[in-house]
C-alpha cells in the first residue's frame, strides 16, 4: 500500500482547507486498516471530510477509511435490515435505500459525509436523528486491532453526541453500521413548515418526495462544498432554560424556539446568529454564508484559523447580546 508524504488534504476536508499530512494513505479493505495500525499507532482518521476544519499541517499519519459496500441482511413484510461500510457515502446511501424502497432516512438527504462517520455526530435535520434508524455497528479497536460490536443504547446517543465523541474518542474506527429501515407504512416526518410548503401540491408524499423536498430546500439555503467551501452547520442549536428564554424573548419578541422537556426550549444558532448581524459577512478570504447564518464559509483561500477566528468572534457576541454560549458541532483541529 502506498504512503504519500508532505500530502495536500483540500480535496479531502469540504471546507477545502489546504492543509498537508506528514504522510497520508487510503485503505480500502479491512485487513488493509490493520496492516496499517499495526505500523502506526499515532494516526489521525479521515472519512468524508465533512465535520471537521483543519487549521494546521497534521504531523501524524492521516488514514482516509474507504471501505465499501452495502449488504441487505434481513427483509420481513414490514422492515429491513442493511449494513453499509463506513466509506460509503451518506447522501449515495440514502438515495440507493429510497430507490428500493427503504424509509426511515430520508429526512437526512443531503447530509455531507461518509456512513462510518454519523453515528459519531448523530447526524440529525428535519425532526430525525440518524439514532432512530442504527441497529448496531462494528469498530476496530485501535488498540487490539479486534473488531467489537456497540447496539443502539451503547453508543450512548446524545443530540449531535454519542459515545465515540467523548467517552471512547480516538480508540475506535467505525467500520460499518447496521440500520433498521422500513419496507412499507413508512413512518414519515413532514412536521417542519418548509418541507410542508415544499409538498404543498402532493397529498400523499413517498419517501421519494420527502427526499426531493428536503435535496431542494438545503440546495436554496445550502451552498454546495464542491463550489464554496463550507461543513453545512457549524453551531449546534442551543438548548436554554425557559427561564432566559422568557428574559429574552421581552427584548427579542420574535425569538423562535422548540421544546426540549418541561424547563428547557432550544433556540436556532442561525436567528441568534443572524440577530448579531453576522449573516452575508465577509472576514478576508472566509465569512458567514448570506442564505444561512448557521454555515460558515470558505471562499477559496481562506485558512483554517480565519474561519476558526470568525466562530470566537460569533460566540463571543452571542454570549454578550444572548447570555448564551454556542457550542462549535464540527470537529476543529
């Protein structure tokens, strides 16, 4: 297997940070991870790219994880079962299960990345979280170079959380993940007001149609990484005692909010941050997307640092102007 030194990393990361890797290789079979591990016990691991911004050169050795395939374990009348392979692409992913007819994902079109890497984030959009529909999955253990198996309940899903973010982080690389989808009675989410405008004219959407909506309401407010640099939403929503929420909703009267438990509501990052009047600026080469607040953007040369410098400045005026803090959902290295 070829190692590369001194390798760029900007076609590898979506904000098209050019970043470069001390040395840099690309494994696409099970055996060919190991072989690799056993070599290397200071790495740093690459899936799709698309949760992270990288502000330096990585000393380390950089592993891209492109195992693939999907297998169909289990069909019953009402459910299946699939296990795809952690280099799978999310959004191919998502498609080929609706092209057979598998509901239970497709509120989560579009989402940028890799299968191997959703579960970490548990990816969410749309009243759906990737939680809902996981089954089980495999990871390696770095450590023994033992393939161990985690259910649902010990990932320890949190809301854009699991175990492999804190927990176990860096001891384990999630090979494939198993799901539990829907073959017919699809249980379908169109809750949330812009995929009900979208539907405006179909009285009974397919999961097909649901997964149009959802592909052509990011791709309005979304700028696509391929032509702007960006990892979609770079905030999680915060979640706030009611007790603040009613303390600024008198100063902020058209403050949204969605209820969490009976003391705490969360807030949309993007109207806080749209508030502070950030949205549709520019910091030099990087800056706030003018269709989204919550997206952080790269307008082609911009370092990891510039963007990372723009999110302090944005949780620094949050705090002042809200008494919030917001807490950064990608990865920053």
């Amino acid at each position: 297997m070829p190692y590369f030194s001194n390798f760029s990393l900007k076609d590898y990361n979506t904000f098209g940070i050019d970043v470069k890797a001390q040395k840099f290789i690309s494994v696409a079979t099970l055996s060919q991870l190991k072989e690799v591990l056993k070599e290397n016990k200071n790495i740093f691991l690459l899936g799709g790219g698309s949760n992270m911004l990288l502000t330096k050169d990585i000393y380390k050795t950089v592993v891209h994880v492109n195992l693939h395939g999907v297998i169909v374990n289990n069909e019953t009348d009402t459910h299946v079962e699939v296990t795809a392979m952690a280099g799978e692409n999310w959004h191919e992913f998502v498609l080929w299960c609706i092209d057979q007819n598998y509901g239970g994902i497709e509120n989560l079109s579009l989402i940028p990345g890799n299968v191997g890497t959703c579960p970490i984030q548990n990816i969410g959009a749309y009243g759906f979280e990737v939680k809902d529909t996981i089954i089980s999955l495999e990871a390696l253990n770095i450590e023994t170079l033992e393939i161990e198996k985690f259910t649902n309940e010990e990932c320890e899903f949190g809301y854009r959380n699991s175990i492999f973010k804190n927990k176990v982080k860096g001891k384990y690389i999630i090979t494939n993940v198993t799901f539990k989808l829907t073959t017919k009675d699809h249980q379908t989410n169109t809750s949330y007001g812009a995929i009900q405008e979208e539907l405006k004219d179909i009285s009974n959407p397919t999961i097909k149609d649901i997964s149009n909506a959802i592909i052509a309401i990011r791709n309005s407010k979304l700028p696509n990484p391929k032509e702007i640099g960006n990892s979609g939403s770079f905030f999680k929503n915060p979640v706030i005692t009611i007790e603040l929420f009613d303390r600024l909703k008198t100063k902020y009267s058209t403050i949204p909010s969605y209820p969490v438990s009976d003391t705490t509501v969360k807030v949309p990052a993007g109207w806080l941050i749209e508030k502070a009047g950030f949205k549709g600026k520019s910091f030099g080469n990087a800056g706030v997307h003018n269709k989204q607040a919550l997206v952080l953007v790269n307008y082609g040369n911009a370092t990891g640092k510039e963007v990372h410098d723009i999110a302090k400045k944005i949780q620094r005026k949050i705090k002042a102007d809200f008494d919030i803090s917001l807490e950064i959902e990608v990865n920053v290295y």
